[in-house]
C-alpha cells in the first residue's frame, strides 16, 4: 500500500449543534455482532484519553446539506405502495400511469403496420387479418399475460426492473459480488423472505449451487447488466422513433415539407421533451396524463369509425388460424415482418420498470381498462382501412383519420409521441439509481422531485445524456424505419433478461410447482427468442446500435462493479490487526483531544487501513472514534429505526467504536449532517447502555427466570433463550415496537447493575458527552486503486485506466457528504489491487 499526500482541507472541529431543542425518535441499536477483530476488552483503565487539553478551531458554517444526492423532503421514509390502497387514489395514480408508463405502447400505431407492410406485400385479405392477428395475440400474451398478471407480483416491495428482481435474488442467495453481507442484515423487517422448509430441496439446491459457483453469479450480474442497458438503449430509441414517426404526418399534407423538415422539427421536439424532465414525473404525468386518455379516446372512437364504415368482418383476426395462414402464404417475408409486429409491444417493459412511480393495481387497472381495449380497436380499425386501401399502408394511420379531424389528430399525436418518451425516460432514471446503490454504476447527482414519492427522481447527466443521443439517432438514420430495426433488439433483449430472471424467482423463492414455473419460460421465452431471431436478422439495418449501447453502458458498469470488489477485498485483506492497536495502547500512540472523529470506510468488520494513515499524518486524534460504513443491502428501504448497527471496537478504555449504517436502493439520504451527528451520537448512547446491560446480567450469572423479569418481550418471541433475546436489536418505547412487530429488550433495573458497572457507564457517557460537545469531523480517505506490477495487461487497462476514468469523474465523496469543507480531513491512499 502506496499512501499519498495528506489533504487537509482546513480541518477544523466543528461545535455540536446537538444540544439545540430538537428532539429524535429513538432508534435500534444492535452490538451483538462481534467480529474476531473487535473482541472487547471490559477494561476501565487507562483512562488517560480524556486531558485538560482541547483543541477548539474555527467553527463551520451552518449549512443544511445531504449525505449523498440532493433532494427535496419527502414526508415519510416508508414504501408508497403501502400508503393507500383505497379506491380512489389507486385511480388517480392509474390515469397518471397513462401520462407514464403507457406512451410508448400507446404511439405504436403510427409505425407498426408500416413497418410490417414494407417488408410483406398486401395481396389478399390473408396478409392484413394474419399480421393483425399476430399484433392482438402479441399484445395479449406479453404485456397482458406476461407482465400484468405474472411479472408485476415479482415486485420487490414495489419497486419493478431488473435490479429489482436481482436484488429480490440476492436477498435469498447470497450472490452478490460484494462481500458484505451480515448476518444482522436478514434481521430488517423488510428484509425477510418465506423461507423454503427443508423438504423443499430443489429450493435449496438452487441456492446453494449459486452461491458456491463464482462463474453462476458473474453471469447472473452480468445478465442484470445487460437487460440494465438495455433499458437505456430503449431511453434513447424510444423518443427518437415516437416523436418522428408523428411528425412525418406532415410530409403528405404541407407541400415541400421533406425529410429534412422532418428532422429539425423533431430536434427541436425532444429538446423541449428533455428540458422538462427535471420538473419531475409526478407534474409531468399530471399534465400528460390528459393529453394520453384523450389519445387513446382517439385511437378507440377512430378504430370503432374504420371498422363500422369500411370492413366489420376485419373481427374474424380473433382467429388465431389466421397466423397459420401468414406465415404459409408468405414465408420467409412473414418471419421478417416479425421485426415489425414486435414494435407493437414497445415499452412494456416500461410497466415493469416504472413501477417504482407508482403501485401495482394502478398498472394492472389503467392496461386492461383502457390501453387494451383501444389498442385492440385501434389495430381493427388499421385492418379493416387497409382491406379497401392496401396501398395505403406507409401512412395507414393519419390517411385513416376522417379528413375533417386530420390536424386535431395530429396535433393530439405528437404531443402523444413526446409523451411515449416519457415512460422509458423514467424507467432509465429508476434503473440507474438502482445499479448506483448496487454498487454497479458509478455515482451521479440524483434530485428527488417528488415530496410524496420516493421513486420519482431526475438525474440530470442522464437525462442530457439521453438528449444528445437522441439528437445524434434523428439525424444520421433520418428515417423510422431503420430506426425501427434498432428498437426492436433493445425492447425484445429486455424482456429475455425478465423472462429468465422471474423464472429464477418463481424457482428460488416462490417455489411454484416444477411444471408451473418451466410453463412460464416455455409460454412466454419462446415466443420472445422466435421474436429475437427475427429482428437479429437486421443487424446491419440499423439492428447495431442498440447493441452498442448495451455494449457501452455494460462496459461502464461491470468496470465500476469489478473495480470496486477489487478495492474492497484490498481493504479486507489489508485491514489493521488487533494486536498493533493493543500494542498502540489506548492513546493509539498520539495525542487524545475531545472531539468525534467520524471516518468513512467501506468495512462492515475490522480496522481500515487509512485508520493507520491518519495516525501517521495527524498531531492527535479525537478522544472518541466512529468507523462509519455506508452500506446499501439488496432491499428498498430499510426503515429508519433499523438503520444503524453498531458494535465496539478494541477495550472500552479505546473509545473506539463500528456504525454500519444500512440504506435500501431506494432510500433517501436526505439528513443534513447535524440532524444525522446527532442520531449517530444518540443511537451510540443506546448502544453504550445495552452494552453495559448485557455485560451485568453475564457477570451476574441471573437464571433465565431473573432475566425475564428484567426484559419485555414480545407474544412471538417468549419461547427464545436469553441468547437470542439479546439478539435483538434495542428500541426504546412501546409505540415502535408495535409498529415494527419486533420484540424489545428494555433496560434492566438499576438493582441488576453492580455499582462498578454504573460506574463505568456513567463515565463512558459523560465522555461521550464531552467529545459531543467538541464537535465531529469527518475523516475521509482519498482513495486511487492501481493494479499490481504483476497482473495481466488486461486488467491494469481496465484498472488503472478504464475504472480509474470513471472515479476521477464521478460523484466525489466529498460532494457525496456535502459536509462543510472545514469539517473534513482528508489523506491520501493507493490500493493495489
């Protein structure tokens, strides 16, 4: 380990603002957990850490800033979807989903039937009712049977996409690729899971062969990834097809409008549609939502009109016979107009991956109400004009509008096709927040602008990301039918990567019956490989580019994910042993000085090592020590009373001490760094008691009769012994426990305690208080991971170049903490990894 240059950025002790009338929940402790590193020692000498001397510098400006992404309150940690599930807000959040999540599918009958059309001549009555056929049963069988009554209730605790499914998984077998699971992790309430009895040993099979395979869990991440980046591929694709395919309505009715024309006002479109984003998908929906009931009014009113006045008998498509006899009459040209069919289904991932935004039954509601149904008309009535019009197929549905109704329609449409954007331009920002607090992207600035929901957020570096991609598609394909060939591999690949991951769920946790879960893949799988295959064939159509967005973002994020293993099994192997802290003693070899020093490490267990650069670097140390480690575990949310994990670290007389503090991938660190001091000293002055409580009944050797007149437990929990009891984490107050449905442990009455112990508690405490009163600090270590001389070319490119690349520009720690600048004390180290 290489260390660099101590950077100090005037670092100062800043004067707590704790002692301010502000009151906090009381909160979980749980320190029973001691890892062989952290032994305690119940020694109460040494109490020479505590001089005269105390070092108070200039005091920080008072800021109320973030520890992580920039945000704007949000009333309540909880999951949204367990609000409210009455009537009429299911309702409201169901017409919102239309101004959301459905654009995208809504749009598709600007360009599917021609698409379709362009590569199978219409010739008899066979061509139209067999391609419509093969539109309705798609749409039936994937978004309808697929995704509303299948993959919707793999959610997990409402939030939908690939990671979510992945970190439904991880939580069962432990397969991610970081190594930081702890056993206290699985005590989180939102964090069980029905558990397979031993009986069900195919369950445990599967369990057990992923977690002991390192080869099974790379692909899993790396299937995740891939369905990930696709996502973001379909976030570019989406709005540049949606929105030029409504404005070329205008090249058959103004003279002289062209494909230039075209291009430029579809430009200027999507730089409209993405400078709106940051106002938030809460007030766009609201305001497209609308816009989109309106459209699919239109869709439905002009699908009735079609087939009423041209060909009513367009109805016998319900005949899936009709499939049969596309494909015999028309072959290799009908397996290539597959390409164009699947169009039809475009944004149905977005269902999934949207459904963070809003809950489960207001997506299932607004699809089968109102998206099927008009969809379904607005196919017949398509059919039924091209049954007496077969060589209007290329502008089949603006010249199936009745003509006195063309420029209300079109108008109607593009604000439609801005709208179809806006549902895989949500589903990109859930997806890539939820790969950042994976660890599997490297960190951006994430604004949450919805003070009601959580999952509704912007990221501005993606959003203007996506906009200068979309600009670049419009204007070098400069048609939708190219770009038609791309979107299909993008849409089609998503739904592979959930196909395969909901079987794997439907295997490991729901433990469907054997020929249940393998009808899923074979129904559903099958019908999406016959798919891909046809739309692989335009690979050198316009088919590559979304193959080189997968390929870019999974390149970006398995780089960011493999580096930041690498630096954390650095950190593990090179962690500070027992031994030479002991050896230190308990001034750790320097100068003790009132105050709270909290340094940011990685490490749920152990010593980091830039514990061993600040000692170097720095004249003295603060009086009392917190390790902090930021952890996020595969979980929504993880309520705030469960939020931190301590544990002592090195002899009492050491003042040293572990927080692990546990965050969901989709919670909001949004306290300031005052309001969060002062929960972290809190919670330690909990832990300190329970310490200290636990420590007497040991001594006292109490019989297990004793103690359960000294401990309140739960009806759940009576049978359990002492050991498990103590398990559990602390929580002061009635109220909360029965809203967590956990059992408690009140403190023991004084008359257990020795008089030493009260003592050394009362002494421990009032330290605490004296280090409070100081000030924190935050200690940071600046971190640069370099690979060993010896590994392979490979790895020290994507090391010290590719991973290297991504930190330098990504979300500093720094700005992560948004902590005064006199407030941090930063030093400088190398990782070899």
């Amino acid at each position: 380990m290489e260390v660099g240059g101590v950077e100090e950025s005037n670092a100062r002790l800043l004067e707590s603002g704790s002692n301010e009338g502000s009151s906090i929940e009381s909160r979980w402790v749980d320190g029973s957990e001691v890892d062989t590193m952290e032994v305690p020692a119940w020694s109460n000498e040494g109490r020479e850490g505590y001089g005269s001397v105390r070092r108070r510098l200039l005091k920080g400006p008072k800021r109320l800033n973030s520890l992580d992404v920039e945000v704007m309150a949000i009333a309540k940690s909880q999951d949204q979807h367990s609000k409210d599930a009455s009537l009429w807000p299911t309702l409201a959040l169901a017409f919102q989903t239309l101004g959301v999540v459905y654009g995208d599918m809504g749009t598709s009958p600007l360009y599917v039937f021609a698409d379709v059309f362009s590569k199978v001549p219409i010739e008899s009555d066979v061509d139209v009712l067999g391609a419509l056929s093969l539109v309705m049963y798609t749409i039936a069988l994937i978004p309808l049977a697929k995704y509303v009554f299948v993959v919707l209730k793999a959610n997990d605790n409402g939030e939908g996409g690939t990671f979510a499914l992945y970190s439904l998984i991880c939580r069962y077998a432990n397969v991610n690729m970081l190594p930081n699971r702890q056993p206290a992790d699985e005590h989180i309430s939102s964090f069980r899971l029905k558990l397979p009895t031993p009986e069900m040993k195919r369950a445990l099979n599967i369990k057990e062969t992923l977690e002991k395979s390192s080869s099974l869990k790379t692909f899993l991440l790396l299937l995740v990834l891939l369905g990930t980046s696709m996502i973001i591929g379909d976030g570019i694709l989406t709005p540049a097809i949606s929105v030029m395919s409504a404005i070329s309505g205008l090249q058959g009715e103004i003279h002289g409008f062209g494909t230039n024309s075209v291009v430029l006002v579809s430009i200027v479109v999507l730089v409209a549609l993405f400078s709106i984003q940051r106002f938030g998908t809460s007030k766009v929906g609201f305001m497209f939502a609308p816009i989109l009931a309106l459209w699919f009014f239109c869709l439905g009113s002009i699908g009735i009109y079609n087939i009423v006045k041209h060909d009513i008998m367009v109805l016998r498509a319900i005949n899936p016979a009709f499939i049969f006899y596309f494909f015999k009459k028309n072959g290799k040209k009908a397996w290539s107009a597959l390409g164009g069919c699947v169009l039809c289904i475009t944004g149905a991932e977005a269902m999934f991956a949207d459904l963070g935004h809003f809950s489960v039954p207001a997506i299932q509601i607004a699809f089968t109400c109102v998206v099927f149904p008009c969809l379904l008309l607005a196919y017949m009535g398509q059919a039924a004009f091209l049954l007496k019009n077969p060589t209007s197929y290329a502008r089949v549905f603006y010249d199936s509008v009745p003509g006195s109704l063309f420029w209300p329609v079109f108008v109607i449409a593009t604000l439609a096709a801005m709208i179809a954007s806006q549902a895989m331009i949500s589903a990109t920002f859930s997806c890539v927040k939820q790969s950042m607090a994976l660890g599997c992207f490297p960190r951006l600035k994430i604004i949450h602008t919805s003070r009601k929901f959580m999952g509704q957020i912007y990221i501005p570096v993606i959003n203007w990301f996506l906009m200068v991609m979309c600009i670049v598609v419009v204007s070098i394909f400069q048609s939708t039918t190219d770009i038609a060939n791309a979107y299909g591999i993008a849409e089609v690949g998503v739904m592979i990567v959930s196909t395969t991951l909901v079987t794997l769920v439907m295997l490991l946790i729901w433990q469907t019956n054997l020929f249940w879960a393998f009808c899923f893949p074979i129904a559903f799988g099958s019908v999406e490989l016959i798919y891909m295959s046809s739309v692989l064939s335009k690979i050198f159509e316009g088919g590559w580019l979304p193959l080189a967005f997968a390929t870019f973002f999974l390149s970006v994020m398995y780089t960011w994910n493999y580096g930041s293993v690498l630096k954390y099994r650095s950190e593990v192997q090179e962690k500070i042993s027992l031994d030479l802290m002991l050896e230190l003693g308990s001034n750790l070899g320097t100068v003790r000085v009132p105050g709270i020093g909290l340094l940011y490490n990685e490490l749920v267990q152990g010593i980091p090592s830039v514990f061993l650069q600040f000692l170097l670097s720095l004249p003295a140390l603060h009086s009392t020590i917190v390790f902090v480690c930021i952890k996020h575990v595969p979980i929504p949310v993880v309520p705030q009373e469960e939020r931190f994990l301590f544990r002592r670290v090195c002899p009492k007389d050491y003042h040293m001490f572990r927080c692990v503090a546990r965050y969901g991938y989709k919670d909001v660190r949004k306290e300031d760094h005052h309001a969060f001091e002062q929960l972290l000293i809190e919670s330690l002055e909990k832990f300190l008691r329970k310490e200290a409580q636990e420590t007497t009944m040991e001594s006292s050797n109490l019989t297990e009769e004793d103690m359960d007149n000294a401990l309140v437990k739960s009806k759940d929990s009576d049978n359990n012994n002492v050991a498990e009891e103590l398990r559990i984490p602390l929580m002061h107050g009635q109220n909360s426990s029965e809203e967590t449905g956990t059992s408690i442990t009140e403190e023991a009455p004084t008359s257990y305690m020795s008089l030493d112990e009260d003592d050394g508690i009362e002494y421990e405490l009032s330290a605490l208080r004296e280090a409070t009163a100081s000030g924190c600090t935050y200690l940071l270590g600046h971190g640069d991971v370099r690979a060993k001389k010896n590994s392979l070319f490979f790895k020290k490119l994507v090391i010290n170049y590719f991973y290297a690349f991504l930190r330098n520009n990504c979300r500093g720690g720094t700005a992560n903490m948004r902590v005064p600048h006199t407030n941090i004390i930063q030093v400088g180290m190398t990782y070899m990894v």
